[in-house]
C-alpha cells in the first residue's frame, strides 16, 4: 500500500495547511496564515455569538460592537470614558464607539455623567439585567460546550495570551504599513 493511501487502498493527497488565502501561506511563515484563518473563522463566529446571545437575553438589534461595548461599561461597575472603551476594546475609529454609546443610552442600558470636563459611561439597572441574562445563557450553551471538550483553563489562558501577544505585532505591522 503506498504511503498516501488510507485503510481502502485509495491513494490520498496530502493535505497542506488550512488557509484562506494560499498565496500568504507560501512565505517563511506558513503556520501565521493558519492562524489568521483561524483568526477570520473565530471572529465571525464570535461576533455572531454575542449579537445572538444578547438577542436571546432580550437585547434585539445591537451590533457586536455594541455588546463589546456595553459589557465593558458593565466592567467592575465602573464609569468609563470614551478613551477608555477605545484602548481596552483596541478600537481606533473613537465615532464607532461614540456611536454604540449613544444607541445604548436610547436604549436605557446606559447612562452617561461627567467627572470634571469627561463624559462618562455608565451602567444602568437595565443594562446590569441584560448583562446577567447574557452570563446566565452564555453559562448553559457555550461553557458548557466547551468544558465538554475537555479543554483546560490553562489551555484556553495560554491561548489568550498568545492571541494578545500577536495582537502587538499585527499593531506594530500596521503602523509600519501606515508609514510606506
């Protein structure tokens, strides 16, 4: 039996790396394109995740960036400024905050305040509600999905931080891109 044929006799290619765009996987660092594969599947499904969840906690029609936004205002109860959800989310178009901000406030789900000349965000009873309806929903169909796959805390904390790691150099890569 050759070497690519599986347990029928049938030969088999071999499989190279799962990417999305084959002519980035064919530099010096392959392994980086399965990742941002990976890394566009992750996003997608993330973001469909948390816009359904929330839909389904009783909170229709708010974007992904919207409940990014919401649960970190909801963050340690603590009022946020428009900076502050901008650095911790890494987003840089401050409007696409501003603008989640005001729909959340139509909404009820947050309120704003001042310390000194800042605007604040803050949380509302309202919005604390949807919060902890959403935790309750992601308990039940996502955590324990994943604990049912075995897969350990620390995995997923090593996971984390290698994402955030390579956070930093798609960030330093695009600011030098940003510059030719």
């Amino acid at each position: 039996m050759s070497k690519n044929a599986d347990n029928t006799g049938i030969s088999q290619a071999p499989i190279g790396p799962i990417v999305s765009s084959g002519h980035l996987a064919g530099g010096a660092l392959p392994a980086l394109s399965e990742i941002e594969f990976g890394m566009i599947m992750l996003s997608h499904a993330f973001n469909r995740w948390i816009v359904r969840c929330m839909t389904a906690a009783g909170v229709p029609d708010l974007s992904a960036i919207d409940v990014l936004v919401l649960h970190n205002i909801a963050h340690r109860a603590k009022p946020k400024t428009l900076a502050d959800l901008c650095l911790v989310l890494n987003v840089e178009d401050t409007h696409v905050v501003a603008y989640a901000l005001k729909k959340l406030e139509r909404l009820k789900l947050v309120k704003s305040g001042r310390r000194g000349k800042e605007k604040l965000a803050m949380i509302t009873p309202e919005g604390e509600a949807a919060c902890r309806r959403y935790a309750a929903i992601r308990e039940e169909l996502l955590v324990k999905s994943v604990l049912a796959t075995e897969v350990s805390s620390e995995v997923l904390s090593s996971v984390a931080f290698r994402m955030r790691a390579l956070s930093g150099h798609y960030d330093q890569a695009s600011r030098s891109a940003a510059s030719i």
